[in-house]
C-alpha cells in the first residue's frame, strides 16, 4: 500500500479536487448572478448563488453527467455521453422555471440529431463559434486520465478532442480544450511551479504538439499576450475568447476569490468564463486554498467531493488489459484468476472503497453466492473494482474468504464481467 500511496501525494490530490471543486464554485457564479463589468465586483456570493437546483447549471450538470459516465465505463464513450446529455435535457427542460432554458446551439443540436439516428458517430456540420461550454468540462478527463496514473497528454488531448466534438465540431473549440487540459495536466504533474511557470508551461514542447494546429489567436494565447491587454480589450464570444478571458482573470488576481469575482463580471449570459478559470485556479490554488465559506454554502459539495474521489483513484480501464488477459491465461488452465502476481495490483484498489464507503461488511459482501452472481451482472465498471477491493481486504481480515469465493465460481463471474469494459 505505502508503493501505491507514494504516487499519488496529497499535492497532486489536492490539484486534482482544486480543479473539480473550482469547477463547481465557477459555475455556481456564473448562475447565481450576472453581473455587470464592474470595477469593484460584488463580493456577496453566499445569498443566491447556491439556491438554483443543479439540474438548471449547464456546466456543472454536464460535468457531472461526463464524470458518471467514466465511472460507469472506465472509459470515454461518446455514446453513453449523449444518452446522458440527452436524458439530462429532457428532464431538466420539463421542469425547468426559468424563462428559457438555455444549454446552447452546439448541444441541442448534436442532441436533436442524436435522438433522431441514435448514430454514435455524427458527421461534423457548421457549429456556433460562440460557444464555450465544452471548456467547462475538461477537469474530470484530466484527473481520470491523469499523469500519476501513467496516461500520456497525447492520450489526453485525443479523449479532450473526442469529448469536445460530441458537441462542439469546431477547430477552434477543439483547441482551447486542448489548451486546458495541457495545463491540467501540467500541474497534475509538476504541483510546485510559480504562476509564471505554469503559465510558461503553455508554450512547452510537450504541449504545444499534441494541441490540434492552432490558429493565429491560439498562438497569441500561447504567448501570453493576454497579460498585457486591458479589460476592455477582451471578449467571451468565441471558445479561445472565453479562455483568454479566463487565463486574464487568472494572471491578474492572487487568490482563487479575486480571479473568480473577475470572471463572474466579465460573463455574458451564456459564457463558460467562470467555470474555465475555476478549473485552471482550483488546479493551481489546490482544494485548500479555495474559499472555504464559498465550498460550505454549495449543496452539491459532498457530491463533488465524491465524484472528485472516485475520478482520482479509479484506475482507467484500459491499466486493467494485463491483469485481465493474465487472469484469462490462469482461469483457462483451471486456476484461480486471482494469483500472487495479480493480488498487488488487485488490493491497492481498496483505495476505492475510502471514497464510497464500501467496507468490511458493506452490503455487497452480503448474502450467498448467487446473489453475487446477480450483483455483478449489474455492477458498472467503478463497482466492479470495488467488488474485487472490497473481497481482497476482507481475505486480510477473514483468512479463506478469497479462496471461498474463488471456490463457488464468483471470481471467475467477476472476471468475466470486468473483461466486459476492459475488452470494448
């Protein structure tokens, strides 16, 4: 456990939930208030900002909705994104009590299209250059496929790409979600950089060529042009726009608070600002250093908090290809697939059940064999990987209990299943 808990030190875990709760606190002021550009920006966020159902948050939602569909699939899968926007659309149009429910031009109409052919891949078609929104989910791809977990930024960048174009089917949207998520990734990686440094880090080999090729205000943004313009030079009509905009509240402002109450002012009704810059400030600032009267007075927190825990630790399921195709060799031979060689790496993922609360005697662990068997048909890939922790860290405790369910054929139900997701 002390090999595994070295790779991921509370820095980088920090960053990680920094990024994931700044989302959320981005988003809740982009909803609650939108604010004039001011010059001494309204500082009271507790009275309305965090009333709204999060059903009506567009960014947050579809954030949420994204991150449960990595868990459930250990994956991106584009198809399961839409069924979930879809279904996310639906439900919060019917109920929705404000005047127009606005989730954008882009999203409606991937979505229409999507629920007319239910094509899995759709042609790219002309799109609204002033949408942004794809900006304002890049922290949960970040930290599923984060760097302390292996994955490569070229990895990266092409899931960005993937999940962007699922809505947004324009070069320039494309791009500065790569631009994000490079310096996601960046300070996931390297947690002790100065601003000026991560900033720099924009311009880095390393990022620069797994960025789609960038245009001519990409490369100004790379350069960091955007520190020596003036307010009123900026402008969050395109996605590049809102990034530049983001990245200036950012550079010009020393705590999270300050460069959030900026972008809240400079937000136009539809502009995804607030929420970029709460992912790029909460990934530098890290978790303790967002306002922690802003964190207590959102009702989603646990709920954030949850899903930032189980993005961190779940392990994408293509790290599992080796321990499945190894266990596929021993179960065809008649042996146990959970052999010595295999219980490492199987154990450490106990991790999980920290974040969800599946101890001891939780109640999947519960009942007889065929109620396993049943329980697993229905596990999502993230339960899975809980089940297997949950039943190595009771062996620790329970000598036999492994070999008991090796024995009644569980492990063997268990493997089958989990080659589901690790095989697509």
């Amino acid at each position: 456990m002390k090999e595994f808990d070295s790779i991921i030190d509370s820095p980088q875990v920090s960053t990680a939930k920094g990024a994931m709760i700044g989302l959320a606190l981005g988003e809740a002021l982009r909803t609650g208030a939108y604010l004039p550009v001011i010059e001494r920006p309204s500082t009271d966020v507790s009275s309305s900002l965090y009333t709204e159902k999060r059903g009506l948050w567009r960014d947050l939602s579809l954030a949420v909705a994204l991150s449960d569909s990595l868990l459930a699939n250990g994956r991106l899968d584009s198809n399961d994104l839409k069924c979930r926007y879809s279904n996310w659309r639906k439900e919060n149009a019917a109920i929705s009590t404000v005047e127009h429910f606005q989730i954008g031009n882009n999203l409606n109409r991937s979505l229409n299209r999507y629920e007319s052919w239910k094509e899995e891949s759709l042609p790219i078609y002309q799109t609204f250059p002033d949408e942004d929104a794809c900006l304002a989910r890049i922290a949960p791809i970040c930290v599923f496929f984060s760097p302390y977990k292996g994955e490569s930024l070229a990895n990266i960048m092409q899931t960005i790409k993937i999940s962007c174009e699922v809505t947004h089917q324009s070069h320039q949207a494309v791009i500065a979600s790569q631009m994000v998520a490079g310096l996601l990734y960046q300070r996931l990686r390297l947690s002790t950089q100065s601003k000026a440094e991560f900033l720099a880090s924009l311009h880095s080999r390393n990022i620069v060529q797994n960025i789609e090729v960038p245009c001519t205000i990409a490369e100004e943004i790379i350069r960091g042009d955007y520190q020596n313009k003036h307010r009123h030079e900026l402008t969050s009509e395109t996605a590049l726009g809102s990034l530049e905009a983001a990245l200036w509240c950012f550079y010009h402002s020393d705590n999270f608070a300050k460069g959030a109450l900026l972008a809240a002012n400079s937000d136009n009704e539809l502009s995804s600002t607030s929420t970029i810059y709460g992912q790029i400030a909460g990934a530098f600032y890290g978790a303790s250093e967002l306002p922690q009267e802003w964190c207590r007075a959102m009702t989603d927190i646990v709920e954030i908090n949850r899903l930032s825990d189980l993005l961190i630790w779940t392990p994408p399921s293509a790290q599992l290809v080796d321990i499945v195709a190894r266990s596929e060799r021993f179960i065809s031979k008649g042996e146990s697939p959970i052999v010595p060689e295999l219980y490492f790496d199987i154990y450490r993922h106990q991790l999980l059940s920290k974040c969800s609360g599946i101890i001891e005697n939780n109640v999947l662990l519960e009942g007889g064999v065929d109620e396993y068997v049943c329980r697993i048909n229905e596990f999502s890939y993230t339960q899975a990987i809980q089940f297997i922790a949950a039943v190595v860290h009771r062996d620790l405790h329970k000598a036999g209990f492994l070999e008991f369910m090796d024995k009644r054929g569980v492990l063997a139900h268990w493997h089958l299943h989990i080659s589901k997701f690790v095989n697509t």
